[in-house]
C-alpha cells in the first residue's frame, strides 16, 4: 500500500500538482494535517493522496467518484502494481475521514500565498480587495438535501432538485475565493455576507452591489477595521449640496444608526454598532464597450478624496463588475460547477 500511494501521489502532482507546488508544498500539507491531527494507518488513500485527488475530481470534466477511482486503477496498472478494487467506497470513506476544518483552513492558506505572488504595486492603492458576490447551485437529489436545502417552491413536489444559496469573498488581484458560506435559497445574501465580514483584515476593502449599501455593512466592515465600497442602496436619498463637498458629485455626510434592528442581529450585536458613521458618496461614471454609459452612486468609509480619488474609485468599481460577473461563472460553466455533487448534506452560515 505504501508504494501505491507513492505512485498515486506522484501521478496527482504530475497531473495537477505542477501549478499548486509553490502554493500549497508537500511540506505544508503535511503540517496542516499534523495541526489537525490527522493520521492514517498504511492505507492506499493517505490524507495527502485523498486531498490531491479531490483536487483531481473537482477540476475533472466527469466529477464522479467512479471516474477519479478509474483514473488511480489506470495509473496503479500502468505502473505494474495490481490496483485495488474499483469500488468507490474506501475513496469515499477516506474523503469522508478528513474533517471540514481542515478544508477550510485550505482556501484561506491557498489564496494568501497565491495572493503573495503577485507585486504589490497590482493592488489597488496599495489596499488588499475583497468582493463579496452570490449564486445559487443544485444540490444532490437526495432525502437529506432537500430537508436542509428545499427545491424551488413554485415545482412541484419530487420534481425539482434541492437549490442552495452560495456566498464568496473573492480576491480581486486573483480571483482565487477567500471564504464562503452555503445556506438554503431562502436565506438573503445579506445575511451570508454579514456573517463573512469576520473574515476580512485590517486595511483591507470590501465591495459590494447596492443590495449592501447599507449603514449596518459599513458599520460591520469598519469593526474589523476594513473599509468598504458599496453601491448605495436604492432606499436612501442623496442631495450632493449637503455635507462636506470634495468635488463634484464627492460629498462627505453622517449617517445615523437605523432605530430597527435586523431581525438576524441580536440586541447585543445592534447595540455593539456605532450612533453615526461618516461616509462618503460619490457618483462614477462607468465605461464599457458596447454598453451605455452608466451613472452609479457608491458610498465609502475611505474619506481621504486625495488619496482615493473618485478617478480610482471608478477604476476600482470596473473591475469589481469583473470579478463579481466573470468569476462566479467560471466557477459555474467552464469548471461545470453549477451542481454540488456530494450527497452529504452541507452546512448552513
């Protein structure tokens, strides 16, 4: 077993590896595993020839479990070792061995390194960007998924599959995700998204569509000492003539507390938000081949019109319409990602 999992673990960084050797090394794998304390005994799918051929299946056109376990009996055959069964189940028991946490830990590890190979004069005013955007996927039609993520209401019973809402951080110099949560359809966006500002770091921005241009997501973003860009909210008014003028169309205002609490916030969690918060709204105009030109207000916590120009702002907001539209969809179609294919049942934010 030892020697096949050797070969194993050579033809997955020979096929997929290459690209993955400075972003996530053996050696680090290795103590990531360590740290979570996880030890196999001398079996042919060890924890590193099991994450790799995940890898391997999520990157696959066929993304089954008898497809990536036909691959390993190809290549242990092709090396003169007698492969294994071709059943699926001891490749699905040994995925089932490694605990989430450790998958978690991964896409966070892999997106900072991979974050650290580009220059830094790449980022946008010397700032770290985070865009938060949603989707729906296709869940498993299984008894299980359709009692924690239910099918669409308006199909019938039985015919239709259970439908999960997904919400991700992209790194907008990478497009790599930084975190994400999954919830049924039902559960907003906003509310997935208010519970990923966790993950954002001191000094880095946030951006979002007008659904979250609101006072309660700056005010959540600025708590981790981030900023944000957010298109403003369609709900709130705003009157250029007022506040401190920068420029045209630039202003500096105070916003002041909503007296409604979010249902999905608790008393404490509303009282821990700040009375006023000082925003900047400023109108860009947004330029794309093909398209009308198209006149937005976004709202800021960066203040500083010097530093952050409104010229930067709409630089920044163009590619923000990249990474959120293009990136999803990749994710989507060219990986063929639009259904979840695991039949264990997920969970929720």
């Amino acid at each position: 077993m030892p020697k096949s999992a050797e070969i194993l673990k050579h033809q997955l960084f020979k096929s997929i590896g290459s690209p993955w050797q400075d972003i996530l090394p053996e050696a680090r794998l290795d103590e990531l595993l360590a740290e979570e304390g996880i030890t196999y005994r001398n079996r042919l799918y060890t924890p590193i020839v099991t994450v790799w051929g995940m890898l391997y299946q999520a990157l696959s056109a066929d993304k089954s479990l008898r497809n990536t376990v036909k691959c390993f009996t190809t290549w242990l055959t092709a090396a003169g070792v007698t492969p294994p069964s071709s059943d699926t189940g001891a490749y699905s028991k040994a995925r089932d061995r490694l605990p989430e946490s450790l998958l978690q830990r991964l896409i966070p590890e892999t997106t900072e390194q991979l974050e650290q190979t580009v220059p830094k004069a790449h980022y946008w005013c010397g700032r770290r960007v985070r865009v938060f955007d949603g989707t729906t996927v296709l869940m498993a039609d299984s008894e299980a998924n359709q009692a924690v993520y239910p099918q669409h209401g308006d199909q019938a019973v039985g015919c239709g599959f259970p439908l999960a809402r997904v919400v991700v951080f992209f790194c907008l110099l990478t497009g790599a995700v930084v975190s994400g949560c999954i919830a049924p359809k039902t559960t907003s966006e906003i509310v997935m998204s208010r519970l990923l500002y966790q993950d954002l770091a001191p000094d880095d921005v946030a951006m979002g569509d007008q659904a979250f241009g609101s006072y309660v997501d700056l005010a959540l973003i600025q708590q981790q000492e981030a900023d944000g860009v957010l298109r403003k909210h369609h709900a709130r008014h705003t009157d250029f003539r007022k506040g401190l003028r920068h420029g045209p169309g630039d202003h500096q205002v105070v916003w002041h507390k909503p007296k409604r609490r979010p249902g999905h916030m608790n008393t404490d969690e509303f009282a821990a938000i700040s009375q006023t918060l000082t925003v900047r709204e400023v109108r860009l105009k947004l330029s794309r081949n093909g398209f009308r030109d198209q006149f937005i207000i976004i709202v800021t916590t960066l203040l500083d019109a010097q530093q952050y120009p409104a010229s930067q702002l709409t630089r920044l907001y163009g590619w923000r319409w990249h990474a959120a539209e293009v990136n999803l969809r990749h994710l989507k179609t060219t990986l063929k990602n639009g259904e979840a294919h695991s039949q264990n049942t997920g969970h929720g934010p």
